[in-house]
C-alpha cells in the first residue's frame, strides 16, 4: 500500500507499507520491462551508474511531451506531483555558493544537466532531470519501486528489507530481504543481476 507513515498525519511523509506479513525472499512486486523508462540506448553490461542518467532523462521528457499519448499516462501524473526544491543543486546561487564554502566541491545535477546532457533551462526540462536524480535507480525509473524510501549509510542495513533485482529486458523485481510484519515500511537496496 503506498500511503503516508501515520495516517492520521498527512505531513508524515508517504511509503511503501505491507498489509500482510511477507516473510524474507517473497516477491513484492514485479514490473514489466516496457513499463519501466530508461534510456532509448541501453546496454546494462555498459551501464554505469550514475546521480543523474541523461538518457533517462530525455526518454521522461518525451513521454512527457505525449501527454495522454503516453503509455505512462498514472506515472507521469505522479511526476506532476512531485515537487521540486529538495535538491541541493535546485538551491538558489547564493545558498549553493554558502554550502560550497562550507563543505568543498559538490556535485551539481543541475549543471551536469545543462553542460554534459545537453540539457535546457526550461522548467519542465529541469523537473525531469532533478525527477531522475531523486527518483531514478541509477539509469532506471521503475514505478513503485520509486515510491519506496531508501536509507542511507548505517542505517541502511538496519532498516533495508527489500532490493531491486533487474533482469535486462524482462522485469524489476522487488524481493523482500527479510521478514516484513505487517503494516511495516519497505526499504529498499538495489543489485543488478
């Protein structure tokens, strides 16, 4: 069920929760390979990872621009809620310079955008490319997968119970890691495979 952490709080913030028990190794899901957006060029065994996959990108821009002609039609209306600011490189000028001065140099997707994808400054051609940064899992957007929070650093191996299998070219696969109770969150670590 995707909804938010406490139903009677609706600034919680939204996740991915089992109603039933799902004990460890049990699929939580399994997306279609034509139903995840990735780049039109894509080759998993010379992928390479990265914070923001320009193809991937552009392939989200086009669906996009098909607007009800997309066969992405209910995901791209999640795209259309997402709001954007979160991100450091959506930051204004002057409070990115601030964060520059106080940690070094930081990775902008904002600037990768425009000066290694080729990227435009029109605003729907940047919600894209920050969607992708936040949202993507590496060079792929996989609906529902996306929806799942993620944890970071140490605390990802005391709360990941779930990971990502990619079979290239047949599905995403969402495998529970461990027993999940019910009504808990799902988590989310990523392997190709």
């Amino acid at each position: 069920e995707i909804r938010v952490a406490d139903p009677n709080d609706p600034s919680s913030g939204s996740g991915m929760f089992v109603n039933g028990s799902i004990e460890e190794g049990e699929v939580l899901y399994s997306i279609p390979w034509d139903l995840i957006i990735k780049p039109d060029e894509f080759d998993i065994s010379k992928a390479r990872p990265s914070l923001l996959s320009c193809g991937t990108a552009q392939s989200l821009l086009r669906e996009l621009r098909l607007e009800e002609k997309s066969t992405f039609g209910p995901y791209l209306k999640y795209f259309h809620s997402f709001e954007r600011g979160g991100l450091i490189a959506e930051w204004s000028d002057a409070g990115y310079d601030l964060l520059k001065k106080v940690l070094g140099p930081l990775f902008s997707a904002r600037k990768y955008w425009h000066e290694t994808c080729g990227g435009g400054s029109d605003p729907l051609e940047e919600k894209a490319a920050m969607y992708v940064v936040t949202r993507a899992e590496d060079f792929l957007l996989i609906p529902l997968f996306d929806l799942a929070n993620h944890r970071n650093g140490h605390m990802n191996y005391n709360y990941e119970n779930k990971k990502l299998e990619v079979e290239e070219g047949v599905s995403a696969n969402g495998i529970a890691t461990r027993d999940i109770v019910a009504g808990g969150e799902n988590y989310y670590f990523f392997y190709f495979f």
